[in-house]
C-alpha cells in the first residue's frame, strides 16, 4: 500500500541540496514538491494548500543547527501529515452504537456506482455482530436489477437478518418500514443501503436526500474508491454538498500504490475516516488508524 507515495516522497527529499530550511530555500522546490503530490493522486489545488502549510510547520519547527535538514524535514512532513488524521480519528462505531438513545442506531451508506458499497456495508455489519450488536440489512435500491438479491446473498452468509423489500417500491419508504421493524423487534442497528448513483444525476440525488429526511439517519457513510484519485475527491465534495456525510469508507486501500485519495479527502472535507477496505473477506476492513498509515506512507 501506498509505495509510490512512499518511494517519491523519499526520492524527492535525498535529492535536496538544502543550506537551511528557510522559507526562500524551501520555495525553490515548491513545483517539485506539489508535482510529486499531483503524481501521488493529490489534487492540484490541495497539494499548493499542503505545501503553504508544511512551510509555516518549518518555520515554526525548532530545528538543532547540528541536524541533518533533509532527515529534519521529512520528519517535519511526516508530523504535520500524521497530526492532519490523528485530529480526524474517530471513536468506535460499536461505542456510538451502545451509547446512543436511538432505538435502532440508523446508519445510510451511499456512493458511486462500483465503489464496493454493498459489500461494505456487510463488512460493518460482519464487524457489529461480532461485536455483539444485533444489525438488520435493508436495501434501498428498489429499481437496480439485482440489487436486493446482492444484499441478500451477503445477509445469507453473515447470518444476518435482511428485510424483504421489494422492487419499484419508494425507497424511503422501505428503509422507513425497516427501521419500524427493527425497533418493535429490538434490533440494535438498521443498515440502509442505498442505490450507487452518480452526483451528477440531480434526480437520484434528490432521492438520496429524501430517504434521508424521512428516515434522519444517525450516521451517513459515504463509500469511496481509494484508487480513484481526483474522483473521489470530487465525489465527496458533491455529497457532501448536497446531503452531507458524516464518516468515510475507503475501499481498495490494499490497491492503492499512491495514496493521494485519502490525503485529498481527509485534508478538504476534514471528515473522518472511519474504516479502510484491505482485500476481499468480510474481515478485511480495518478502523482507520493514523500511526498505521503513516507507516505506510512514509516507512518505518
């Protein structure tokens, strides 16, 4: 995971011939610095941002006069990259769960079409069982041929509940009927998905926010492809715009060789992360955790 980043990150700083680390002597590498950015799937007008932030940390790092400048700042980098996640790290979904007045816990998944939705919405639910919570799946996307028979072959294998909605039905009158279900029957959380949709279709859009203000979610997650660079950038701007989220799945990190998805997102929207998809099985899906992708991106 993530090696380019990794790679032209450490290229970039051994190729520096630094006589300090004043801003004048840092400014004379700015376009290779947001190049490596670019080519590390950051979006062109957050790597400039990264880059004028990194410069006030040096100017405000105490830096020993006997130290090497290149090792002082990748450390400097390094830092300021693990503070921007550390401050975004959220709590146990599971906490939240037990904590929460809300009978059941709602929880809507929405993204892209192709994104991995469905199957990460049966990875939390893989996860919140195991925890000892009680989840009922619900599938939204009433018009997608397909779609239920998806979620039921998941909630088979998991031994998890589903409730049996049924096509051309309203959408938000299903996940309605199931969270109604759910609390006579005691459930602890009701999973909601929700048909993959592009921003761009205003129509679907405008559905997503109608399951969501009949239904007031406790949590939206929004699935993003983390090698899709800019478009998931783009893609979480608009959904965020137009119905708002409040936690992020990235899916495929175990794929991703660059990184700049998720440092694009993070450093935008200031979301928090609150799982990464690292293969296939239901296990396969990790709480987002800083120390971790900071290994990851810059090496031991």
């Amino acid at each position: 995971m993530f090696k380019i980043f990794r790679e032209r990150f450490d290229s970039i700083i051994s190729s520096l011939k630094l006589k300090s680390l004043s801003r004048n002597e840092l400014e004379r590498f700015r376009d290779d610095f947001i190049m490596f950015l670019i080519e590390s799937d950051v979006a062109f007008e957050v790597a400039e941002k990264i880059f004028d932030d990194f410069l006030i940390e040096v100017e405000e790092y105490r830096i020993n006069r006997f130290s090497d400048l290149n090792n002082e700042l990748r450390a400097i980098f390094r830092g300021y990259i693990y503070r921007l996640f550390k401050s975004l790290e959220s709590t146990p979904l599971e906490n939240r769960i037990r904590e929460s007045n809300s009978t059941p816990y709602k929880i809507m998944f929405v993204g892209v079409n192709g994104v991995g939705k469905t199957t990460s919405l049966a990875k939390v639910a893989y996860r919140l069982k195991r925890a000892g919570l009680l989840p009922l799946l619900v599938c939204s996307d009433t018009f997608r041929a397909g779609a239920i028979e998806q979620l039921k072959i998941h909630a088979k294998r998991l031994s998890i509940p589903i409730f049996p909605s049924k096509y051309g039905h309203d959408p938000a009158a299903v996940a309605y009927d199931a969270i109604s279900y759910a609390r006579n029957r005691r459930y602890d959380v009701v999973l909601i998905d929700t048909a993959g949709r592009q921003y761009s279709n205003i129509n679907l859009m405008n559905e997503l926010s109608k399951i969501s203000r009949i239904n007031n979610p406790d949590e939206i997650f929004l699935v993003l492809d983390s090698i899709t660079g800019y478009d998931a950038y783009v893609q979480a701007k608009e959904f965020n715009n137009h119905i708002g989220i409040d936690y992020m799945i990235f899916s495929k990190v175990d794929a991703d060789v660059k990184g700049g998805a998720i440092l694009t997102v993070t450093y935008e929207l200031r979301k928090p992360i609150q799982y990464i998809g690292v293969g296939q099985g239901y296990e396969d899906l990790e709480p987002f955790n800083s120390e971790r992708i900071i290994k990851l991106m810059f090496g031991e």
